[in-house]
C-alpha cells in the first residue's frame, strides 16, 4: 500500500522546508502536522519532546505514511535518534523517520572558507551538541560555534518578528555568536522557523556572512535518498496532494500558515492526548 510523506514540526517552521520539498518534488503526496497546541518545543526537556513527537510520529503513521520527516530541529536533536533505535523496530520495521540535522551537516563545511561555522538554534538543540557532533564527522577542520535563540520562536510564533522587539533579539543573538569567533563566514538557521527573520539576520550580519536556510538542502537531501532507496518511493502515494493538520486552532493555523508556506491552506484539528 502507498501513502504520503508526513512532515511534522512543533508548529509552523516545518512549513518553510515543505515549501521547499514539494517545489521540488512536486509529484508525491505530503501530510503536514503541526503541534501548535503544545509548542513551542525549543526550551522543553528531552522526555518531553522525545514522548510528543513519539506520539505525532504514530499518528503519521496511523494515517498510512511509510516516511515522516521530523522538520523540526529540536525534535531531530531530542528524540529522532531514540525513536528509530528503540521505537522505529515495534511500531513499523518498514517505515522511516528522518531529521533536517543530518543532510544539513553533510554540505555546511563546503560552504565556509575560514572553516568557522556558526549556528543559530533552540536551547534544545544547542544543548543537545548535534551540530558540533555531526558537522564534526563530515568536516572535521571545521569549528562550530552555537548561539542559542529561545526568543525567536515565541517571537515568530506570534507574528511579532516584524515589529522592533525581533530586531533587538536579533542584534542581541547575532552579537553574541560573533563574539566567540570574528572569522565565522556561515550562519546557519538550525531551526526552521528562522527563515522567517533571515533578511533581518542578514543585515545584523557583516556583509560577507553568508547565512544558509534548511529548506533547499533537505529538499535536495530527500530527493537523494529516494534516489537510494528506491523500494521506499515505490510506497510514496503520488499525485501532489498537500493536507494540512494542527493540533491547535485550524483558524489561526491557516491564517499563520501562509507567512511560512507563501501560499493559502486549509487545516484539520487532531486531537493529541499529553
Ligand atoms: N522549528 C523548530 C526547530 O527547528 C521549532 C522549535 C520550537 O518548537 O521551539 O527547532
């Protein structure tokens, strides 16, 4: 039996690398769920969003998705690993669950020629090392040095990032990554809310900063690994269908939506128990 990619986030972000993904990959089905009730996730500890994106994994799943992509960095960093090692086994031996970390490191070294790399993300992901960790077996010349930005996502979250309270977090944040290395030559968004605050970035970052979103390069990621697994897109539905689901408002989902996906949706509420 086929069915749809599955793209989850904690809430909105996932939709800027579903922009991304099906821009090129047009021709599969997707099924987006966001956990709007209960993100954001950045600053929660690793049972808790281990056991909440668990239980969305199970739910893509429920719904015939043989293949969810955790678009969401905290939960990549927090709970990816643990579920395919402990859970993937029980639930469905057959499916897969992938993160936004791993093909983001495998191209960020070809980018920098000052081999400093630095990375703007949730506390979540900044404490949980998996930048420094994977970016390290790829391109070990390379020094990573985190800033973690636990304002941004509420700010975003609640469409505040236009307003003169986004542009003092970002000094404040951008300030304080360059701090540790005046050579840093890449900033990347490690979290996939953050394109939305990209331009404003760019501009408390010295011109020759280059600051690289996710969405492209997982896109490119996905389609190379459905290239290697061709038994896995074989089960991929087709058609170029997009459903969208939240576990929170379905009003203010696709009022926000937009400012994320670049083009108008309709959502359904899921109810997920805590
Ligand atoms: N977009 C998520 C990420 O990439 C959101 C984080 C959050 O919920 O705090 O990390």
């Amino acid at each position: 039996m086929q069915g749809s990619i599955g793209i989850f986030d904690s809430g909105y972000g996932g939709l800027t690398v579903l922009k991304e993904i099906t821009a090129l990959l047009p021709q599969y089905n997707y099924l987006y769920l966001g956990d709007n009730a209960r993100a954001p996730y950045g600053n929660r500890s690793f049972e808790t969003v281990y056991h909440y994106t668990l239980q969305c994994v199970e739910w893509f799943f429920a719904q015939g998705c043989p293949l969810v992509i955790l678009a969401c960095n905290t939960a990549s960093a927090k709970a990816l690993r643990t579920i395919q090692q402990n859970d993937l086994q029980r639930l469905n031996p057959h499916n897969r669950v992938l993160g936004v970390i791993r093909p983001t490191t495998e191209v960020v070294g070809r980018y920098t020629k000052t081999n400093k790399v630095g990375v703007l993300a949730t506390n979540g992901t900044v404490q949980s090392q998996s930048y420094i960790i994977e970016i390290e077996k790829f391109f070990p010349e390379v020094k990573v040095y985190q800033q973690a930005c636990p304002m941004w996502v509420p700010l975003i979250e609640n469409n505040e990032h236009n307003t003169p309270g986004a542009d003092y977090f970002v000094k404040e944040y951008t300030n304080a990554l360059l701090q540790q290395s005046a050579d840093i030559d890449v900033v990347l968004l490690g979290c996939t809310h953050y394109p939305l605050l990209q331009e404003k970035i760019k501009q408390a970052l010295p011109p020759q900063v280059q600051v690289l979103s996710q969405g492209a390069i997982v896109a490119a990621g996905l389609k190379d690994y459905l290239h290697r697994h061709p038994q896995m897109e074989q089960r991929l539905s087709r058609g170029g269908e997009r459903l969208f689901y939240t576990t929170d408002s379905t009003e203010d989902f696709n009022t926000h939506a937009r400012l994320f996906y670049g083009a108008d949706v309709q959502s359904a509420h899921v109810e997920l128990k805590s």
